[in-house]
C-alpha cells in the first residue's frame, strides 16, 4: 500500500469520527424514505424521544388502569394485594434511559385476581405463575424461575387457599418458566399420577438442549443478557425487559408425565382446559384457555409489553417469524374478553385483546415481510437495518417498545436464517486469520496510537460504537492493552446510557466489566441444574457427551463402553471411532467397557459433582456399580477422551 493511500484512509477515519453522530454515518435517502416521505431513525434513543407511553391509546380501546397494574376498567380484574415492593429499578438517572425507567414502573409486586378463581403472582421476578383455583385443587401454569422465587409465590397464593395442586403447565421449555417446579410439587406425586405435569412433547429433548449441549456458553452469554457481572440499578441492570429481575436460586425439573402434540382438551378439578401447541418463541410453546371465562394464557407467545426477541442476542437457534405471527393468528381465533401472559400486564376487554394481539402479529409479520423484500434487492444485513423500520402505528404501540427485542437485530438473523452467513462476497469464504487480519487493520490505520487517538474524537462526537469496533483491533493484538480495553469500556458505557433495549443495555455493561478486569462472578446464570440432569431421559444425558469428543486425541482409538441399568433395563453405548462418539441405545455387543449399576446409581455421580470418583468408589465397594468387562484403569482412560467445560471466568466474549 503507498503511503498517500494510506494517509488518505486515516483522514477519511478520523474526520468520520470527528463529526456528530448524526453526521458522520448518515445514509443517502432510500427509496424506503421517499415511498413515505419519512426520515430513517439512526438511534433507538431518537426512536423514542417523543413517544408518551402512558397515554390512552385508540380512543379508549386499550388503556392502562389507574393502578398500572394492568390494562382495562377493572370490572374483571383487580389487584388483590400489594406487596410495596418492586424488584426493578425505577428512579431517574442519567444513565437509564428514560423509556427504561417507565417500562421499570409498571412492574410492582401484587396478586392480580381474575373473576373469582384465576390468580396472578405478577412481579414476583420474571416469569408469572398462575393459579387457578377449581372445585378440589388447583393449577399452576409456569411454576417460576427458581424454587427460591416459585417458594414466594406459593406462600402469597396459600393466602388464599389452601386446596392441593392437581397439575402444572409448562408453558414451554425455557429456564424461567419450569425451573420453580419442586415448590409446588414432588417427585413421588408425579410419579403417582397424582399431579399432572402438562407439556408439548418436545418440551423434553428441548431443556435437555440448554442444560447440557451448550448449557456452558448459553449460560455465559445468558449472564451478559442480565448484566450479571455489574451491579444491580443505575450503573447496572434496570429491570429484565420481560419482568423486573430474573430472580435466581435452585433450578429444579420435573420430566412431564402428560404430554400433547398439537392440542389437549382437559377438565382438571372442574376447570375446563383447551391447551394448544402454537410454535413462536419455542416450538413447545403452548397456550391455555378457558372456554367457560374466555380467558386467554397467552404464555410467552407475547413477550410481555415489548417488541418480540425474534432472535435472542444471548444465542439460539432460528426462530421463524411466519411460524410466530401465524401462531398469534391461532390465538386470535379464541374468544377472548380477557388475555394474561407469562410476561407483562393482563388485558381486559375483547376489542384490547384484539387490539393487542393483532398489532404484534402485524409487527412481526412487517419485520419479516419487509427483510424478505430488501433481501430480495441484494441488500446485506447492514443495510437491512437502515431500511426495515416498523411504521408509526406499530413503533409507538405500548406493547411494542423495543426493551426487550428490536427490530435491528431481528432482521440480522432473519437473514442468517434463510440465508446464512455468507453475504455472496468471496472474501468472507477464506478471511485472514483472526489475529493476523487484526495486525494488518492496526497497520492500515496507522497504527495503535492512531487508533487510540481515533477512539476517543468517536467518543467526543457520540459514536461509541465506532470507537469500540475500532479498539477492536489493538487488543486482539495485545490483551493487556490496558488503555485500549478502558477506552473501549468507556464507549459502552456512554453507549448504554442511550438505550432502550435493556439487552443491549445490558452487553454493553457487562463488556465494560470485562475489559475493566471487573467482572462479578458470585451473581452469574448457570444452566447447568444437576437436578435438570437427573430428571432427563438417559438416552439424553449420554448424547450430550459425544458433542464434548476430544477428537484429535481418538482419531486412531477404536473402543466402546457401556452402562447397563438393572432399575430402570437401559443398555447405554457410546462408541468411540476415528474422532467420532456414537450413541447406541439399543444393546451393543463386545463393549470394551461394561457396566452394571442403576440409573439412581448414575444420579448420585451426576450430583456428585467434582467428588464423582468418590462416589463411584463407594459404589464400586458395595456392589452397585461393577465391571463385567474391563476395569476402573479402562473406564479413566475412556473418559480422558472427553472435554470438560471451561469455567465461566476461563470464557471470554471480548477480550479476544
């Protein structure tokens, strides 16, 4: 490269960062903006500096009650009690955004009652446990996050009575909405077809997904979500988006013992159920109504007052959003006078609920229709998200602030998703090493200094983001580049200021911390339940370990080993071949190693944690875990071939 190229691209840096935000990556008028005569927002700050979410909305249709606890005149619904509490953060600061802030307000702690017999455990933390009260029992949809949280939703609902629970509904797979279980129930009454525990048939295979395959990184990535690492309130996380904390403690799993496909019409203590499948958020996903009430559970199908997740940035798997907003379509065929949810406030009164629902189909099915047509016109992902805006109408819904999704970062994955990664530029099949391309873009830019330099005329001129890609690169190179990694931390930080969307809020705090050297350990999200693990199937506990082959180390082993369980008559293989681990769950012939214990065996190893081989030794010495071929020398070197996870202080998401 000649040096006046060179010259010319740093002026061409610097003078971009020198100019207001506004300025220095401004976007020439899009056929978007001359089709409706309206300028393209550049901030979700500036999306929300003149909307006033608490006015009446629609003339009347839908509007907040004088409580803020939920939506309609209250000739249904009222609030029952009131705790004084409220778990979110809800004073002004200049470092909470303002819409944050009135999101944190309508989330005070109370029993909401519908009609005589449906309550709700609203605020309690992120998910809402509902009861319904029938003839002889009652039923829970969504036990709670935790048992810790579920326990304090229990005890309010004793308040008002005492009568046995007859089931509980898993709403869908997610950690917020099953892992309260064991407050409520017990294995034995489960297990006696005393309880029902009431899921789609997937629901399963599902958790066993998120507490194990990736339980370690989803877990990780889940406490960036939450700005675990920080400090709770202004400098730190503000409320959940869904709810006002995601309240942690035991993470607890009963496997279901009734499951539906597509749709399950049930009476349960004199209650009459329709439960039905409608894949959204997860395909498990399932909705309860009561036909007698015309109430609707709407369960997580509408995640709360906010602009859906249609891609969560903590990691997931596609979710479809025609798949979505054709399953609000199925719900909006019910007849409902009044809709509760996992997440958010109830609505009361049939033209609200219809209100409600068909705005957040309209929003999502406008978010994916519109990515399909400019993806249509070669448009990459960055662009995408200068030209899919959602119209007036449904920007300044009440239920549609973007706290908890946006529509930036759901048009990037739709792309991914039908489209995947490769943007059709050769260049992005074969880039430059990770490292080495960092070395060459410090060079490009005239080196560390000048970035430095560079970085902080961004921060100056309000483009926080620009300065952090930027700093990027120096601390690839160099990850104790500590005035780097400060600089950075300080760009997120005024950036996290300006947001509304409390993930993004959220990243950029805990990012902060990580750079700074911060980071708080002793308040992080683990997906990693040993009561999870030993509820699963077998078949799932052991296919979680092929994914963890050290596979260079097997390339020339050939080898097999195999537990076999007298309680429960499982035969469980897992086949090391050249690099690969195979499943067989079927008997297998000639195993290597041979095992012959229990599964209740194999759960008190899973408990056991790091002091497994203790217990695998007492075991050995009763007779309850023997080897009928090969020996504990064997079974060492066997499991040697298999990873174990990094702690989540050894895992680093931007320091890298």
């Amino acid at each position: 490269m000649t040096s006046s190229l060179k010259k010319l691209l740093i002026s061409v840096a610097i003078s971009s960062a020198l100019l207001p935000a506004s300025v220095a990556f401004a976007t020439p008028t899009t056929e978007a903006e001359s089709a409706t005569g309206q300028s393209l927002q550049t901030s979700s700050a500036a999306h929300y500096q003149n909307i006033d979410f608490n006015k009446r909305y629609n003339d009347g249709v839908l509007f907040e009650h004088e409580s803020n606890l939920f939506w309609g005149k209250g000739e249904r619904i009222k609030v029952l009690s009131k705790t004084g509490e409220t778990l979110a953060y809800v004073e002004d600061s200049p470092l909470v955004h303002d819409a944050l802030t009135k999101h944190s307000r309508k989330m005070d702690q109370a029993i909401i009652q519908v009609d005589d017999n449906v309550f709700l455990g609203y605020g309690y933390g992120l998910d809402t446990p509902v009861m319904i009260e029938g003839d002889d029992g009652i039923i829970i949809v969504d036990p709670g996050e935790s048992v810790q949280m579920a326990a304090s939703v229990r005890d309010a609902f004793r308040e008002i009575t005492d009568k046995p629970v007859k089931a509980i509904i898993y709403s869908h797979n997610h950690i917020d909405h099953i892992s309260g279980v064991r407050a409520w129930v017990t294995d034995e009454e489960v297990a006696s077809g005393e309880v029902k525990i009431i899921a789609q048939e997937g629901l399963t295979a599902a958790v066993a997904n998120w507490s194990s395959n990736l339980g370690t990184l989803f877990g990780h990535r889940t406490s960036y979500t939450g700005a675990k690492h920080v400090e709770e309130g202004k400098h730190g996380t503000v409320n959940d988006g869904l709810g006002p904390r995601f309240m942690q403690g035991d993470i607890s799993f009963i496997e279901p013992n009734v499951t539906l496909k597509d749709r399950l019409d049930i009476t349960i203590a004199g209650v009459e159920l329709q439960i039905v499948n409608v894949p959204s958020e997860t395909k498990d996903e399932v909705v309860v109504y009561l036909p007698n009430q015309k109430i609707l559970h709407a369960a997580e199908v509408l995640q709360g007052e906010n602009f859906p997740n249609l891609h969560t940035i903590r990691g997931t798997k596609f979710r479809d959003p025609a798949m979505w907003f054709k399953g609000i379509d199925v719900m909006r065929g019910f007849d409902t006078e009044i809709m509760i949810n996992s997440h958010g406030r109830p609505v009361e009164g049939k033209e609200a609920v219809a209100n409600v629902l068909t705005s957040y189909r309209d929003a999502i099915q406008y978010t994916h229709d519109q990515s399909i047509r400019y993806m249509n016109k070669g448009m990459t992902p960055d662009e995408l998200v200068e030209v899919v805006k959602l119209p007036k109408h449904l920007a300044e819904h009440p239920w549609l602030g973007e706290h908890y999704g946006t529509v930036a970062h759901a048009v990037r994955q739709i792309y991914v998703g039908y489209v995947g990664f490769f943007e059709a530029d050769p260049w992005q099949l074969e880039p430059m090493a990770y490292e080495q391309r960092a070395k060459a873009f410090v060079e490009l830019m005239g080196g560390r200094d000048n970035i430095i330099k560079t970085a902080k005329a961004a921060i100056t001129a309000e483009n926080y983001t620009f300065a952090a890609e930027i700093l990027s690169y120096p601390i690839t190179i160099n990850k104790q580049d500590i005035e780097a990694r400060e600089l950075k931390a300080k760009a997120y930080k005024e950036w996290a200021a300006n947001q509304v969307n409390i993930n993004w809020r959220n990243w950029a705090l805990n990012a902060s911390a990580e750079l700074e050297g911060t980071r708080d350990f002793s308040n992080l999200i683990s997906f990693a339940s040993v009561d999870v693990l030993t509820a699963l199937p077998s078949a799932q506990i052991f296919d979680m370990m092929t994914a963890t082959l050290i596979a260079e180390k097997t390339l020339n082993v050939a080898t097999a080993m195999t537990y076999k369980f007298a309680d429960t008559n499982e035969s469980m293989t897992i086949e090391i071949r050249n690099g690969i681990a195979q499943l067989h769950t079927t008997p297998y012939s000639g195993a290597d190693i041979q095992i012959e214990t229990t599964r209740e065996v194999l759960n008190q190893i899973l408990i056991a944690g790091p002091k497994a081989q203790q217990v695998i030794g007492e075991n050995l010495g009763s007779g309850k875990f023997k080897f009928t071929n090969g020996d504990i020398k064997d079974f060492g070197l066997f499991m040697s071939y298999f990873d174990k996870p990094m702690t989540p202080e050894e895992i680093k998401l931007i320091v890298r």
